[in-house]
C-alpha cells in the first residue's frame, strides 16, 4: 500500500578533498548530494526507507553510504554494534506484531499519532503468542521522541491518517534477566 506522504528526500554533506594537496588551502570545499528516497514495503502497511546504517560506532566521515539494508541481518532493524537510520510509514488502522530488538531505539514522529502498546508485566510466550492480556497504550504526537531500551513493544496507527517516523536504531547488548535462577539474555523476538 503506498502512502499519500511524499518520498522523504536525503541531502548527505561531505567533505569534497579532490584538489586539496595541489592548493594551500587548510579547509576542503564541501559536496551535497540530494537524492529522493523509495520506501519499500517491510509489512503489510508498512514501507520503509533507509537513511543510513553503519557497521560501528565511532563511523567513518571518509566511507560511502555504509551498509545496504539487504546487509543487515535478522529483521532488517539493527546492526550489531552499528546504527540503522531509517523513516517508516505505518497505514491507518495498521499495527506490527510485539516484539523486541537489542537495542537502543530513538523513534521521532514527523506525521500523526502513534501508539506504542506495551506489555504492563512479566508475561509467558507459548507457540509464539504473549500471554500478557491487555497492553498499555501510549501516544506519541509530532514531535515526540520514544526512546526504547530492548523492551517488547508494538507499534501502531489507530487513525485513519498515515504516520511518518524516523528509526534512530543502535546496537546494544541485550537486557539480562534472571529466570527460574538462570540468567537470559532478551534477544530479539517477534510473536504473534
């Protein structure tokens, strides 16, 4: 399903070095590259469109583009010990399953209202279906920033208006617990 909102665009400012050995100038002319981006479909109602991802952090201002997003393992979402830069578009009435990444998540809402619906307490999966009841539901308008830290949680649109957001996402090690004495780690994981 494609959405009404314009194909966001993406203006990447480098440094421009060609020629700087030849003069005596000490600062390098700057390029911007503008280009215009084509979300694409990561769920039903869903479409996606990468910024940028990189492998590690500190990055490198003298690499490319970094990774291409079929470079991203898993679920496309994160980069171990990296970062994934992205918008999502969710249609109206659209929801993704709960789940979970390890990592630190920074989602900006640009358009409309999400809902970010989260499971209150601890709850058991079996067959790959939460047994967690009702969730919390929170909204986050224009403007606001959600910062998750590798908890489960689903994002949704209850509008009838598309949502835009931007997905700041970095690697993180993932949330230990202790389970029947035993120590788990909460990696990523989706249900249903």
């Amino acid at each position: 399903m494609s959405s009404p909102l314009p194909n966001p665009r993406r203006l990447r400012v480098s440094n421009h070095v060609e020629g700087m050995a030849a003069a005596h100038q000490t600062e390098p002319g700057v390029n911007v590259l503008v280009d215009t981006l084509d979300p694409v479909p990561v769920r039903p109602q869903m479409n996606r469109a990468l910024i940028a991802a990189h492998t590690a952090i500190p990055t490198s201002n003298s690499e490319d583009d970094g990774p291409k997003p079929d470079a991203i393992p898993g679920s496309g979402i994160v980069v171990p010990g990296g970062a994934n830069i992205y918008y999502l578009d969710l249609a109206p009435h659209s929801e993704s399953p709960m789940h979970r990444t390890p990592s630190t998540d920074y989602v900006i809402v640009l358009n409309g209202e999400l809902t970010v619906a989260t499971p209150p307490a601890a709850f058991d999966v079996v067959d790959g279906r939460g047994s967690y009841g009702k969730v919390e539901e929170t909204v986050a308008r224009a403007g606001d920033v959600v910062i998750q830290r590798g908890c489960m949680h689903a994002l949704a649109n209850r509008t009838g208006d598309w949502v835009r957001l931007i997905g700041i996402v970095l690697g993180a090690e993932p949330v230990k617990v202790e389970v029947a004495g035993e120590k788990r780690e909460l990696g990523e994981a989706w249900l249903q």
